[in-house]
C-alpha cells in the first residue's frame, strides 16, 4: 500500500525506472494552509474491509489491514478470510489515528462541542492497527505495536525476526504503517523546517536524497506488511521466499531528539551484520535510509565507510525515498519489501534526481535508474528515527 | 413510531445490516451490534433528532422499544404550551 500502489512487483518496476509518485497536494484549509509536495496513496479498501468496519478505523489502520490482506494471500496463508491462527503480529506506526485526533479537536475546539465521535479513543491509539489485523484475519498470537518514528517498522520487522529465530512463534505478520498526510499533521512537521520545497525542475524532483540540492523530505503514507516464517515451516509447506532476514541491529544515540550522530548507526548496522553472520564485504546493496534532508544523508555515508571501511566503495547505497518519500512509521516496511524484491530479482532500485551528488556523499548512490546486479546476495535496509533509535536488517538472497 | 424509518434506514445504510433483520422485534444482538457500534448508533440518533438519552433510557432491547425511547424523548423537548 504504497504511493506508487499495491502490488509489490509493480511497485518495484516503477521504482527501478526511477519513477516519483511525489506530487502537489492542495491543503484542506485554504484560508491558511499551504500547498506541498507530498507522496499520498491513492487508496480504496474496497472489498476488504467492510463498510460497517471503516467507521471505527483511522486511514492507518484500514491501509495497514488492506496490506496484511495482499500479503497473507501471496504467501498462501489465506484460508476462508483467515491467517495462521498461531502467527504474531508486529507493526510499526509512528502516530496512529492522525486524522481523527483532527477531527476531535476539531469538535472540541472549532465547533465548542464536547461530542466526540465515541470511537475517537480506539480509533486514535497506535495499536489499533496491529489489533485490526489480527482481529480481521483471526491471528491470535501477540499483537505488537512499535512506535519509534523512522524506525518503527524496522524495529516490528527485526523484533518478530527475532521471535521466530529464538523460537518464541513459527510466523509472523510484521511491517508497518502511517497516515498523516491531514493538515493538522502536516502543519506540524512543515514547522519543524524538514520538509523538502518544491524544485524549479517540478514537484516530482523535490526529493533528492544525497543530492547537493536537497532541501528535506518529502512526507508520504502507506503500508507494508510482510509474512516472516521459520525456515523450517516455511520449507516444510514448500513456500517460495522471498528473500531470507539474517540480521538485525538496533542502537540509538543518547545524543539528540533530532540531529543523527554517525556513532549509534554504526553501532546498529555493525550489530546487524554480526547478528547475521556474515562478512560486511558480502553486502552488495544498502537502501539507505537517507531522507533527503541536508544535515541527515552525510552522516549516514560516514557511517557506512565506518562500518565497511575500503568496502564502502564496492557497495551500491540508494535511497528509494526519492521516488515514495519518507513514510515514517511505514519506511522500514516498505524499504524492507523494496530490499527483499532487490535480492529476488537480482537487480537495485536507483536513488532518482541525483543530478548533482553533494560531495559530502561520495558512494556510489546509483544516481537515476535502477541496475542489474545478478551477482548480490545480501543487502542491508536502514531506519533511523527522530529520538536516535536506529535500526538495520540484513539480508540474504533466498 | 415516527422515529422507526430512519432507524432502520440508518442500521441498513451506515451500519449495513440487512435489510431482512431489520424489524421493531428485532433485538439489538440479532442485528449483530456490538458495544461500540451500539453507542456510535446512539451518537447518531441524538445528532439526528437533537435529543439526549438520559443513562437510564440508553438501553434496550429491541428496536421498536429504542424508537419508542427515542419518540419519547423528542415530545419531551417539545414546547408544552
């Protein structure tokens, strides 16, 4: 569930050929809101979820449903609108209900009414989303909700990762999601001054990871959500992976609520690479995290030449941020996915618009269009979040 | 009963329960409606014919008795004259 749509291969081609799906959204209140260069989804639970159902879900939780949905279906999984009953469930979602809480204070402090719509509560708390899913598809193992803003759904992915290789469930729906593309949300992270200004080339450019012209991020929404199973049940039924997690790191920073520091992510992608096992010069690709914003991307290309020393120069790194935006508690799911088709397709997604490459990001960061790259058979996903919490996965070729 | 048509209508549109199960025998657990779904349906009805159900007479068992509750309601806040 993604601005570049639903399924994931199609998602993916689009993104090889560098395709944005940044655009010019009209605010809602014209009186003093601002139009800005957002990556909104384009979404219709349509069957999915009944209508009966949608008047007690925020947008997050019926995208985050509509995914789990497409992904239960393409592992095979789904019998009679069921999943497997004994699977966990592990979401990342930074906010929540964004849109209601909107319309609450709305009422409360627009119209002077203390009427609240009585779903308010359940529909604002960052859980629902993990509960939905699992009431929806009659999963009854734990329902987790990780709420650490970049990193959330990196973290869901890497904990449930964890419970399976520590043999605490055999399967899990894990990934994450985020909606807060409503003014009231957006006029908040347009003060914080991160996000990207529309480029003179057009809205669809203005996201520029790693490019001396960036100007921040461009906020979007969606979802991903993604089956993990052990080896052994998956092989046992005779499923086809995608690809194979091997690692995961996690670290933050004890430094700053927003300013990254190149130590606490060199902690977590070395941390990821030694929970793997595997020898940093195997990894072939790394979808950065990278956000586009000016302080962010150099530090995180300094970490990289940390952790991989004379092997950061073999390494393709690209930030698909450029084409999606930055889907906060969504990133690391979608990324993850992107990662995991990466591997299966023997081929990379490009960071787009890196027309002019700030020398302070001095990798190659497969500027424009995607590139074959039969040979790769690891990759590294990396989220940093907003409080310092970092987290990386690693990836092995199935 | 003037208030029953556009309960009904209402459970049938919004809340789309069948048409079929719709009738003032109906309970409100036939109709499938749970707690919350049961006090959004309220909200819905107190925005619709500006009254508000005291606790005591928020609860019933059939739809005919909720109509009968709710027309109640609205001759109170009648003016009297």
């Amino acid at each position: 569930m993604t601005p570049h749509g639903q399924d994931p291969r199609d998602v993916f081609e689009r993104l090889f050929r560098g395709e944005s799906a940044v655009r010019m959204v009209r605010s809602g209140t014209p009186e003093f809101g601002s139009d800005l260069a957002l990556a909104p989804v384009d979404f219709d639970p349509g069957d999915t979820i009944p209508k009966v159902q949608r008047l007690f879900m925020a947008r997050s939780a019926q995208m985050a449903v509509v995914a789990a949905h497409g992904a239960i279906r393409s592992a095979g999984l789904l019998v009679e609108h069921r999943g497997p009953r004994d699977a966990g469930v592990y979401v990342g979602c930074a906010l929540g209900g964004a849109e209601t809480i909107q319309e609450g204070y709305r009422t409360y402090y627009d119209r002077k009414s203390r009427r609240y719509k009585p779903s308010t509560v359940p529909m604002i708390m960052a859980n629902a989303a993990a509960s939905h899913i699992s009431m929806t598809y009659e999963v009854q193992g734990p329902a987790h909700t990780y709420s650490i803003a970049c990193s959330s759904s990196t973290v869901a992915i890497g904990e449930a990762f964890r419970a399976i290789r520590d043999g605490y469930l055999e399967v899990a729906l894990a990934g994450g999601t985020e909606a807060m593309l409503n003014d009231g949300s957006v006029a908040a992270w347009e003060r914080l001054g991160v996000l990207a200004s529309e480029h003179p080339e057009g809205v669809h450019v203005s996201s520029r990871p790693f490019d001396a012209e960036r100007t921040g991020f461009v906020l979007g929404e969606g979802a991903a959500i993604l089956v993990i199973e052990s080896e052994d049940r998956a092989s046992a039924r005779g499923a086809s992976p995608v690809a194979e997690i091997v690692g995961y790191g996690s670290s933050s920073d004890a430094h700053n609520l927003i300013e990254p520091l190149a130590d606490g992510q060199v902690r977590a992608m070395r941390d990821g690479l030694l929970d793997s096992g595997i020898d940093p010069g195997e990894v072939g690709y790394i979808n950065a995290h990278a956000t586009g914003t000016p302080t962010g991307d150099p530090v995180e290309i300094d970490a990289i030449k940390r952790v991989f020393g004379a092997h950061a120069q073999r390494l393709a790194v690209s930030s698909t941020k450029s084409m999606h935006g930055h889907l906060v508690g969504a990133a690391g799911a979608v990324e993850c996915a992107i990662t995991a088709l990466a591997l299966s397709e023997g081929r990379i997604p490009p960071t787009a618009h890196l027309t002019t490459p700030d020398p302070a990001c001095d990798l190659d960061c497969v500027p424009g269009v995607g590139r074959e790259l039969p040979a790769l058979a690891v990759a590294m996903s990396n989220s940093f979040a907003f409080g310092g919490s970092n987290a990386s996965l690693v990836l092995r070729k199935a | 009963m003037s208030s029953y048509p556009f309960l009904a209508e209402v459970l049938a549109e919004k809340y789309d329960v069948e048409a079929q199960a719709i009738s003032p025998d109906a309970t409100m657990a036939e109709l499938g409606l749970d707690s919350l779904t049961l006090i959004e349906l309220l909200f819905d009805l107190e925005d619709e014919f500006g009254i508000e159900f005291p606790e005591e007479r928020a609860t019933f068992s059939t739809l005919g008795e909720a109509a009968a509750v709710i027309d109640d309601l609205v001759r109170a806040k009648e003016p009297t004259g």
